[in-house]
C-alpha cells in the first residue's frame, strides 16, 4: 500500500511540474520591462522562474548627425544647416499643415537638426534667390527603421519656367540619407527666382496617397554648383604700356602722351572723347607712372599694347 501511495504522489508531482513549465508567467504583461517568463524543472530543489527581455524598441529618431559637407561656401546656397549662411526666412510658413517644426532638435550630440513631426507636407519661406547657376539640391534625410512611406520635395519658383515638380526622395529607413537631386530632374524649372521650398510626405512606398503624418528628420539641406553650372566671373589682366618717351608733356595733374599741347588742347574740348586708364605701375626710361592717363581715341597709335 505504501509503494502505491509514493506512486500517486510522484505522478500528481510530475503532472504538476510539468504543466508549470509550459504556463507563462501570469505577471509578467503587467510589466513591460519583462518579456515572456516560464517555470522550468530545477530538479531536487524545485522550479525556477525563467524571464526573457523584451526586445529594445526601434528608435523613433536620430542618435547621430550626418556627416558635415565640405563644399566651398562660394558654391553652396544654404537653406538649413550650420555649416552655412541659410537664406531662410520662416521654417513654419501657415500653409494649412498637420504636422510641427523643430528647427533647433538635438539628437543627443549638441548638434541640431530640423524636424518635421507629424508630417503631411511642409513649406520653408526664403529669401527670393537667383539660383539658376546651381546643378543640384542636396539635403541629409532620416527617417525611422519600418518607416513605409514616401518624402516628396520641389523648391517652388516665381521666375521663368514651371514654378514647382515634386521629385521623391530616396530613402533607406534608420540612417542617415545623403540625398543630391539634379536640376535636370525638376523639369522644366529654370530655379531664377526661389522664394519657397515644400516637402510633401502624403504617399506610402509604392506612390500611393496617405494623409497620415509621419516623422521626418533633415539636415544639410543647400543647392549648389557642381561647377558646370552658369557664372559670372571677373577677369583682371595686367596691362604693360610701351611708351615712346621722347614727345611727352607733363602736368601736375597726370602724365600726357604722344601728343605735346595738342593733348592738353583735346582736354579742354568736351566734344573728343578720352579714355582712362589706371596704371598699377609703370616704368619707362626711368620715369614710374602711378597715375591715370586720359588719351583720346586718335591718340592710341603712339601706344603698343
């Protein structure tokens, strides 16, 4: 009778341990530091309680900064970003938008970013800007790892050409994106005169239309010339004057050439035109001309060039 009794006693045990193994622990939703918990067989001692951690949850915005540009300042037309004049006027423009603006964020590092909460699009107002010698806009881009959807981006031009083309923004999610996008791909825009700038992020990945907002961050955002764009530049030559010395008169307000009294008689004339010139320096059978010589047109035979 007594090998029976320990029998029942062990098998009632056994049943009991092994259902605790599998029954999760009952407390264990109401603490959301602790993941799934279980009992488990400890042998002679008895059970055990066994807690897994719950995974970390994604970040839903940057820990880091994009890597700083490096272009000449002379080549950048900032809009947003420390490492250049920004040509902005209002980041928060009122154009009926859902979401915020944060143009002071601080991921962690001291070092602000712009951020776009609840984006569904969103306006910058500028500085109206010639900006057709630019090639290319470039803007540093994050947004959170599952993010599924699509960020648009036109500057919106009051000039010459189409006024705006939204273009989309490629994006890998949960990094940092350095974006460039040419101005060959906003069609038909000539960017002479850019008073604006729009986000618009109201599509999921595949284009199509979602009015929810989402969170998107941005940094670096500049136009500039890749240096086959138009420009303006200022040639200086030096110009040497070879100069026959031998018929000259001089007086105390210049040197006059080539030309004795009938020069000075060609000055006093309002209808002869004369040409200025400024000498940085000359030397001519030892005489140093630092002074500006008025010559009329006739009188530029007696000069080489």
């Amino acid at each position: 009778m007594r090998s029976v009794l320990v029998f029942f006693t062990l098998f009632f045990l056994g049943l009991f341990q092994a259902s605790a193994m599998e029954a999760p622990f009952a407390n264990s939703s109401e603490d959301p530091t602790i993941g799934a918990c279980i009992l488990f067989d400890a042998g002679p001692n008895g059970t055990a309680l066994s807690c897994e951690s719950p995974p970390a949850p994604l970040p839903n915005s940057p820990s880091d900064n994009a890597d700083a540009p490096t272009l000449d300042a002379a080549d950048v037309v900032s809009v947003y970003g420390a490492s250049y004049t920004s040509v902005a006027s209002n980041f928060n423009p009122g154009w009926g938008q859902s979401g915020t603006v944060n143009p002071a964020f601080d991921p962690g590092t001291g070092n602000t970013v712009l951020e776009y909460a609840n984006l569904n699009f969103q306006g910058t107002d500028l500085n109206a800007a010639n900006l057709s010698a630019m090639t290319h806009v470039h803007m540093d881009v994050w947004v959170a790892e599952g993010t599924d959807r699509q960020l648009k981006f036109t500057p919106v031009n009051n000039g010459t050409g189409t006024n705006e083309i939204l273009v989309e923004v490629p994006l890998t999610p949960g990094s940092w994106n350095s974006v460039d996008l040419p101005k060959s791909a906003f069609t038909g825009m000539t960017w002479d005169s850019v008073f604006q700038l729009k986000f618009d992020g109201q599509f999921n990945a595949d284009g199509s239309a979602n009015a929810n907002g989402w969170d998107v961050y941005l940094d670096n955002l500049y136009f500039w010339n890749d240096g086959s764009g138009t420009t303006t530049e200022v040639t200086y030559v030096d110009v040497t004057f070879n100069v026959n010395m031998s018929n000259e008169d001089v007086s105390i307000d210049g040197v006059f050439l080539a030309g004795g009294t009938g020069l000075r008689d060609a000055r006093r004339q309002p209808h002869d035109r004369c040409r200025q010139r400024h000498l940085d320096h000359h030397q001519a059978g030892g005489f140093s001309i630092h002074r500006q010589l008025y010559l009329p047109q006739w009188q530029l035979r007696g000069l080489e060039l």
